[in-house]
C-alpha cells in the first residue's frame, strides 16, 4: 500500500518515502486575462511569473525565436523559473506539403535549437524539450529510428515525447516504452484529451511520467476542422470532480518530479483550472517572481 503524507515546510508529498515535487503551469503565458483580472491585453511574462514557476512556449513550433528573445524571456523571470519549449514543427515530422524541406535544411533546424537552448542551460532553466509528434507519426520502424535519432541530435538535452497515434498504446508496443525511453533518457508525456479518435492518445500515468498536459475533454471540438479548430478543441473548463480526480492519480503515482500543465485554453479556461488543482494539491510555489503593484481607483 502506498504511504502518502504531507511535508508543510517543502510544501511537497512524501511517497512511500520519496520526496515528490509537483509544479503548475500553462501553455504560453501571454492569453491569460484571468491573471491579470481580466485586463483585455496580453499577458506580461513578468506578471505571469509571479503566479507560476513554469510556463511551455509554443512559439518555437512554427519558427525559432532569435537569441536575444530568449534573453528577453530570462531578463523578465525570476532565477528559478523553467520552460518547457516545444520543439519545432520539422524536428517532429508534420507534413508540411507546401513547403517540404529537405534534410540539410531540417539538420540545420536541429543546430539552430539547440544553440537556442544552450541559453536556457545555462541558467538551468530548460524544464524539457517538448516532442509533440502529429497523428501521422504512429509505430513504424522507421519513426523508431527516428526517435532514436533524436538523442544524437538534441546532444544531453531533457527530452519529452508526446504521441497522437494509438498504435503507440498498441498491447504490443507500450510495454516495451518505458525501458526504449529509459536508455534513451525520454520521458513518454501524459496526455488528458478525448479518447476514441484517430487523431488522440491514451492516458498513460506511471513512475517515469514528468510532464501531463491537459488539452480538456472537448470530444466536438477535437474533431473540428474549421478556421476555429485550434481554439475550439482546447475549449473545456474542467470541473472540480476531475481536477480531485486528477490530483488523486497525481499524489498516488509517485514520480519524484512531476509537471502539470494546462492547454484547456480555448475559452480562457486554463488559469482558474490551474489555479484551482494548485489549491486542490495544496501547494505553494517559492522563488516566484515578484507581484505586480495594484493600481488603486479613486472612487
């Protein structure tokens, strides 16, 4: 039986004797008016710092950002404040028909985040490079070799690998995971989002998962195809009874660092979740960036 109990001075769990760290996150910090009391503006990663210890940037999936941003990101958040980056479109092999590239160019890619994420090693502030492979990336021996491939490209750099193809959940496939990403040093990321379609994933929490993303339960919206897709499949607000669940799953499983972030986003969502599995979780964050001042009104 699994012994769980409170440490108030970490602010953590011990399980089964294991000091169990857990932080909280969100996808991009600047859409989120919820931390800013609703304010109709983006966002300042300064502010968004002051509420979280992590955050995951998206941006780099569509082009890599220049290093004086990346600069610009450490300048704005305190020494203790980690990123998740998500890896670029042509490192996780999307289709890209219009524009396919061709193998130099993808090699220089690889070249390019890496010197990008030397900024963030530096300062020990890369949580993990975030893998998020399409739905046409299923369990192939060719797309093994490529995984493999992978640790020779991304050099020593934390890698997390999501999957949206099933045959990676196959009977067959998943047992063998856990020890192919052990040798490999990858942690296989727990995804929360509808079940039963060609384009999603199995929830699969055990002792190596670091990193849960939670993309809600939108099963209508996941399956969109119109110019609203993006937004319309992240748009769920996650109901108390599931985040006590979740926290339940989260205390029980007992990986000693695990990183919870939100991508419910679509509807503004994301923060009061988040906030409210933190408050679920009873957990503080230390090291936060500093409050902003509240302005006052007159009257």
């Amino acid at each position: 039986m699994t012994s769980l109990t409170r440490n108030e001075k970490k602010l953590n769990y011990f399980i089964d004797g294991v000091i169990t760290v857990i932080t909280i996150g969100l996808t991009t910090w600047s859409d989120h008016p919820n931390l800013i009391n609703d304010e109709q503006r983006a966002v300042q990663l300064s502010e968004y710092s002051a509420v979280f210890p992590v955050a995951e940037v998206d941006t780099t999936f569509y082009g890599i950002p220049k290093p004086a941003t990346f600069l610009m990101w450490l300048k704005q958040v305190p020494s203790a404040f980690q990123f998740i980056v998500k890896a670029n479109r042509e490192m996780t092999m999307h289709p890209n028909v219009d524009q396919p590239i061709t193998e130099p160019a993808r090699l220089q890619i690889f070249t390019d985040f890496r010197e990008r994420m030397q900024l963030l090693t530096t300062t020990n502030q890369l949580k993990t490079v975030l893998f998020q492979f399409p739905p046409t990336f299923n369990a192939t021996h060719e797309n093994i070799q490529y995984l493999m491939s992978l640790r020779s490209l991304m050099a020593d750099l934390p890698i997390s690998i999501e999957f949206r193809n099933m045959t990676w959940f196959d009977e067959a496939v998943l047992p063998t995971l856990p020890d192919f990403f052990q040798e490999l040093n990858y942690d296989l990321v727990a995804v929360d989002e509808p079940q039963g379609l060609t384009n999603s994933a199995a929830f699969v929490l055990n002792q190596q998962t670091k990193i849960i993303r939670l993309h809600g339960q939108n099963k209508r919206g996941w399956q969109d195809s119109g110019s609203q897709w993006r937004k319309e499949r992240t748009n769920y607000r996650y109901t108390t009874a599931e985040l006590t669940n979740l926290a339940t799953k989260i205390k029980a499983n007992g990986t000693a660092d695990s990183c919870i972030i939100f991508n419910n986003n679509g509807g503004h969502d994301a923060a009061d979740n988040a906030l409210e599995l933190q408050r679920l979780l009873q957990l503080q964050f230390p090291n936060l960036g500093p409050k902003p001042p509240q302005q006052l009104g007159l009257f």
